[in-house]
C-alpha cells in the first residue's frame, strides 16, 4: 500500500499520513514533524500495548528519542479527571518540556484522554495522533477535540488543540474484534450520510469486513478528507463542524443508558442516526425513505438500528447537549442521502416529537 498524504490547515498545520507498517517508521516522520523534541511520552492502553507498544517505541528510539511509556486500563472508565491528573504527574515527574511531545498510541479513549492532557501540562506541549482502531482514524483523531467524560455526561470537559502530526497504519484495524470494527463503520457510514451520497453507496456495495478491508485506504482517506473540509471551515465547532455530531445527541442518550458499557460508541451512534432519520421524516425535513436507507446499510454490518432507552435519558442528553444555547439545540437532520440540514429547534419541542415516536 502507498503512503498517501493530506494536509489539515487548522492550528500551525499538519499531516495526516496513511500507510501500512508506519507504526515501525513512526520515530522517522514524528522527528521530522517536531524537530525541538527530545522526549516523548507514549500514552496507550492494556489492549493496545502488548501488540504494538515496543515496535513503537523501538522505531522512536531509533531516532534517540527519551521515551516514557503510560499504560491505561482499556475502556472509556479511563477517560477520567484522576486519569488526567495522573498523566500530568507522570509527564512532568518526568521533566517534561514545552518542547516535548505526547503520543497517542490507542483508540479514542487515548486520543482524547492523551490529547487533553498534552494541551493543559505547561499550558500545551507537542501531540501526535496514532489511531488503531477504526474509529479513531475516521474520526476522533483528526480536527483536534479531546475530552474526558463527567458523571453528568460524556465529553464534556475537554480542549481544541490540533495535534502535530497524525499517522494512520491500516494493519493496525486486522487486530479489532469485529464489534470494534462494526463501530468504527457507524462513523465511517455517517460521513456518506452527511457529505457523499455516492461514498454511501460504495460502502452498500462492500456489506463485509472482508470487502470493506480490501479498499480500506480509499476509505479512510475519503472520511479524512471529508472531516479535513470541515474542520478548516470550522476549527472549533460553531458551524459547519456540527453536522459530523450527525447521530450523537440520540447516541449519547443510548450510551448513557447503558451505563458506558452496555454499547460501544459506534454502536450507540449507528442506532442514533437511525433515531434521527426518523425524526427528521416526523419534523417534516428528511424524505421518508431515508431511515430504511441507512438501516439497510448499518444491519449487514451487525449495528443496531434501534435501541431502547428511558426517555429520562433522551430528556438529559438533549439538555446537556454541547449543540444547545440556552432553551435551544441544533438538531443535525438529513434530507437526503449526502444532504443535511442543521435545524434549530426549542429543547421543548424535540422532546415532544421524540416522545410521540416512542409511544407509537
């Protein structure tokens, strides 16, 4: 597989590289990215470092990198305040310096937990991005969120910083349960929802892991482009940017109703985006045929399309929403395939549409 390239122009500017076996030439292209740093501080987690831990880190001391390595326990129970003091800590237990740099070995909990704590220690030092799962190298990788989860909700203490440098080895994705990668597809779909009707159908026609893997560098240099786009029209989450939560507010409520454990993310959101196909046709602004469409495409995948939940969790997501302004909240809605519509309604008022779908 060729390395292929692209460049987000969103904070000083960076690359996201894809390109198989890059984890064992990573010390070569994060030397090159943050020529100033000496040390590096690897953050990873106890699934993903017994399988790619030393060859990382052995491709770093290559280039005479000081690496300290951090190993979290796997889960989003990780993406936690006494996480994030811990991590502070350690690095500056260890003489970290403003011109040092932080890599994110793992999945999204790592990204998002590594990233935060890289933008906060001495008020933000270097970051590098390397996603293993699928759904961190579409997706929470790339545009510069982190985030740690509270007991009222998911995500919502975090920071934008824009990371250094983001590396994408696609091997990495051979080694996920097929739950994992079932996930990651839910994010991978939702880009062919709200950008790329034909995206969309190319994905249709490849329903299998197999097939899916098979042109896997096309498909996550298509989602990085997408989300590139986005974040260089709107790097903080204003605008445009919204429309990628496209599933997530209903998502978070099936998440929060299973405790964080019951569902995965990707799984929460392919359920979510159904729901709000659903309530789109019910607000008059998604065509009718829609949620089929997108529950043709989830199902074959092994995603749930429906979930249940207590409303009282529907009720808390909308009102905690990080798309809410006051009494509002900005509902992310298709029209069409590949055609979506920001929509500004009252919290009230959704609820009550939402509660209608449930008592039908």
């Amino acid at each position: 597989m060729e390395v292929m390239t692209l460049h987000v122009d969103a904070g000083s500017g960076y690359d996201i590289i894809i390109g198989s076996g890059l984890i064992d030439s990573a010390g070569k292209y994060i030397s090159s990215a943050l020529p100033k740093a000496k040390r590096l501080f690897v953050v990873t987690d106890s699934n993903v470092s017994p399988l790619y831990g030393a060859r990382l880190v052995a491709s770093l001391e290559i280039e005479s990198f000081e690496v300290h390595t951090h190993v979290v326990p796997a889960g989003e129970t990780s993406k936690s305040a006494e996480n994030l003091i811990s991590l502070w800590e350690w690095m500056t237990a260890h003489a970290i310096t403003r011109t040092d740099a932080v890599v994110a070995l793992g999945g999204g909990v790592v990204g998002d937990l590594a990233g935060f704590a890289a933008s906060t220690v001495l008020r933000g030092v270097g970051l590098v991005q390397i996603p293993t799962t699928l759904l961190s190298q579409v997706d929470s990788s790339v545009g510069g969120k982190t985030a740690i989860d509270l007991s009222t909700g998911k995500n919502l203490a975090g920071t934008f910083y824009q990371p250094d440098l983001v590396l994408m080895d696609p091997e990495t994705l051979r080694t996920l349960p097929d739950r994992e990668f079932a996930a990651g597809m839910a994010e991978v779909v939702k880009y062919g929802c709200i950008w790329d009707a034909g995206f969309f159908g190319f994905l249709k026609a490849r329903p299998g892991r197999e097939a899916l893997m098979a042109d896997i560098a096309h498909i996550l240099h298509t989602c990085c482009d997408i989300k590139r786009q986005v974040v260089e029209t709107d790097e903080h989450d204003t605008g445009l940017r919204m429309i990628l939560n496209f599933g997530h507010t209903l998502g978070h409520a099936y998440e929060l109703s299973g405790g964080y454990a019951r569902w995965t993310h990707g799984e929460a959101v392919a359920a979510g985006m159904v729901t709000a196909a659903k309530l789109g046709v019910a607000l008059g602004v998604t065509g009718p045929d829609v949620p089929g469409q997108i529950e043709a495409i989830l199902s074959p995948l092994g995603l749930p399309v429906a979930i249940d939940c207590d409303f009282s969790d529907l009720e808390r997501a909308v009102g905690i929403d990080k798309k809410s302004a006051g009494d509002d909240v900005t509902l992310i809605l298709l029209e069409r395939i590949g055609a979506v519509r920001p929509m500004k309604l009252p919290k009230a008022e959704v609820l009550d549409v939402l509660a209608g779908m449930y008592r039908r």
